[in-house]
C-alpha cells in the first residue's frame, strides 16, 4: 500500500511538472507573438517627391505597377505583383514565378492581392484609388540618376543601408571593367546602344536603360558626336535605316526584340555600317536590357566584360 501511494505521488508530481511546463512556453510564446504583430504594424515615414507618405516599416506584400520590380527584389522584399514588361523579362522569370502580373487599371486584382505598399512610376492611373487601397509611392523616370533611383527604394522600403553597400560595391566594379575595355579598345573608341521596335530604329543617350548608364555613366566609353547630338536630353532618338550609319559607333550595342520585324539586319545599308562589317556588334536580348535596376544592371555588366574582353 506504501508502495502504490508512492507512485501515485511521483505521478501528480511529475503531470504537474509538465503542466508548469507548458504554461511556461505558453507565456513565453504569446510575448513573441505579439512582438510580431506589432512589428508588421510598425511605420515609417518616406519623404517621397510627393510629400512625406506613411509605409510600412518591414512591408511584405509590395505591388510594383512600373520600372522599379528589380530594385525590390534586389533588397529582399516580397512581390505580389508586378508589371508586365517585369514579368515578361527572361531575367526575372524564376523571381516572379509565382508573382501576379497587374496593371494600373486592375483595381479589384490589386485588392485582392492585398498589398501593404504600391510601387509606380509617375504617371500611372488611378493614383487616388489606389491609395485607397495601400500606400502608394510613384517616381518621375529620370527625375534622379539611376543609383540614386535605388537608393530611394532603399529608404522607402526601409533597407537604406542595403542599398548603399551595392551601390558602392557595383561603382567600384563597373568602373574598373571600364578602364579593362578603354585599354582594350581605345579610349577614343565609341559605343552606341541601338534598339529595334516594330520597324523603328532608336539611339539612346546615357540614362536610358539598355545599359547606357554603364558604358557611358560609369565606365566613361566614348559616345558618336551624333549620339551627343541628338540622344542625350530626351535620353532616345528614333531615326531611320538610311542614316543609321551616322549614329552607329564603332561597336554598336544591339538591344534586339526577337518578336519584331529585324530584317534591315539583311540589308546592305547595314551590313556596309564599320561595326557590322567589322564584327563589333553585340546583341543583347532587349527584354533583359530595358531596366537599370540592380538584377539587370548586374546582368549587364557581365555581358559586357565578357563580350568586350573576351573577343
């Protein structure tokens, strides 16, 4: 009878042992919940060139309606949707696997995907609207340069410090490639980016995309006088196959659309421009290259080093 009042003792014993136990994970678990939630609540004021806009501090479901799906992705932050020149970019498709493709327009999708920040340039539709929805944050293309563009998306999405450490270290990067291909090619060597787009031809400046805020920003190649000329304060220019020659460097970057009409690559027009003739094109898929975004500008300079260097 000792025995068995023994055992039942141990026994209450150790149930409430493990009762203690339990009640003590259960406290200490509901503190980190909690934390959690108010993390998620938390905001942050950006100044944006609109005004100063109340965000999330850690936002998780970003929308970005135009330009700027790189820049987020490159600082970690989760996509929802997104554009879709974003989402019919070859570099990006593992990234936006399973990213939804909206527009402006879209308002009931753009509700439903429930975004906690709204991402745009300025001059999309329905901005009022879509404030209503979720925070909502556009930029004027070219109003700065294209770094400080990221910097910006730093410091709206909270990650200033990320991004300033990838600027600092692509600068220094992209700059030494650039002295690599002067003393390869020539300093006097000239560059051009030429894109085709359904039949029209266009040359662009320095800040458009395509790569031009590499060559010609930070690794300092030599621009055509022409280019100079006409390209440089819009940051494009259309012209035609006949005079194609006079913009035409003396290595051409050919952003090339495979779904558009390329047969003036069959004309003797162009095959007698320096650079075809010479073997000193280098084409490039266009949407790969259309954004300066740190996903495409990462692409973009290994392409050139390697295209450059390795010929």
């Amino acid at each position: 009878m000792k025995k068995i009042w023994m055992l039942l003792a141990m026994l209450c014993l150790f149930t409430l042992s493990a009762c203690g136990a339990g009640t003590a994970q259960t406290d200490t678990a509901q503190p980190a919940e909690a934390t959690a939630q108010a993390d998620d609540k938390q905001t942050i004021t950006y100044q944006s060139e609109n005004g100063p806009v109340e965000v999330p501090a850690n936002p998780k479901r970003v929308i970005v309606l135009s330009s700027f799906a790189g820049n987020v992705m490159a600082l970690n932050v989760n996509l929802v949707g997104v554009d879709s020149w974003s989402k019919k970019n070859p570099n990006f498709a593992e990234k936006l696997a399973g990213v939804a493709e909206v527009t402006d327009e879209d308002l009931e999708k753009i509700i439903e995907l429930d975004p906690d920040l709204i991402i745009g340039l300025s001059n999309i539709k329905n901005v009022e609207k879509l404030k209503k929805i979720a925070p909502t944050v556009t930029y004027t293309y070219g109003k700065v340069d294209y770094l400080t563009q990221h910097l910006e998306i730093g410091k709206l999405l909270n990650r200033e410090e990320e991004a300033k450490a990838w600027i600092a270290d692509f600068k220094q990067r992209a700059q030494a490639v650039g002295k690599e291909i002067k003393a390869k090619i020539g300093e006097e060597t000239t560059v051009s980016v030429i894109e085709n787009w359904e039949k029209q031809l266009y040359v662009y400046g320095n800040n458009w995309g395509r790569g031009t805020e590499i060559l010609y920003q930070e690794m300092g190649l030599a621009m055509p006088e022409k280019v100079k000329e006409m390209a440089l304060k819009d940051g494009w220019y259309a012209l035609s196959l006949e005079v194609l020659r006079d913009y035409a460097g003396d290595y051409v970057i050919l952003s090339k659309n495979a779904d558009t009409d390329n047969s003036f690559q069959e004309t003797e027009t162009y095959k007698n421009i320096p650079a075809v003739k010479n073997h000193r094109v280098i084409e490039v898929n266009a949407k790969e290259f259309y954004f300066n975004d740190p996903l495409t500008l990462e692409l973009q300079l290994k392409v050139f080093a390697e295209r450059f260097l390795n010929n």
